[in-house]
C-alpha cells in the first residue's frame, strides 16, 4: 500500500521575463517549473531555513561612476596628472580643511 499526498493547486506570481528566465534554466537541467517549487518548498520544510543564500544583484556602476572609476585608473597609471592633494599627517589634513 502507497501513501498517497493530496495535492493542491498553488498560483504563485511572477514577473513574465523573470519566469522566462527560471524556465529556460530549469528545462537545461531536465527541471520543470513545478518541481523546482515543490523542490525549493520541500527543502524549506526539512532544513527549517531558505535552501540558497540569498544575494543582491551585482552593481552596475552609472556613468558617472564609470567616469570616475576611469579616472582613478588614468591616474593611476599615470596617464593623467594627479593633481589631488597628499598630507603627510592629520594635522595636515585637517588645516587643509579648515582653510578659508
């Protein structure tokens, strides 16, 4: 004798390309969308935490970013002059900053 589960039906929304995505993924490794829910939610249950860990998108740097990042580099290399000034000690620092 089996044991037999009662299924229920569960709507889950998503964003249209983001489901896109996670079913092209899915189907290269002979996954449909439905297991991996059932998958991921087993897990959930047994592991008593999220089965994954989860990360923030990397960071995609504005231009202005872009720009200053390129600079950095340019005077790093010494392709453009560094004309920032350099201090020797805090109390450098600080008259700098205190100037009128």
């Amino acid at each position: 004798m089996g044991c037999t589960m009662a299924l229920k039906a569960t709507t889950v929304r998503l964003d249209e390309g983001l489901k896109a995505e996670a079913v092209d993924i899915l189907d290269k490794l002979g996954l449909n969308f439905n297991t991996f829910i059932t998958m991921a939610t087993k897990q959930l249950v047994y592991q008593q935490r999220l089965p994954f860990e989860p990360l923030l998108p990397p960071l995609i740097p504005t231009e202005e970013t872009w720009v200053a990042m390129a600079e950095a580099e340019g005077k790093m290399y010494g392709y453009i002059p560094d004309d920032a000034p350099t201090f020797h000690s805090a109390a450098e620092l600080m008259a700098y900053l205190e100037r009128d």
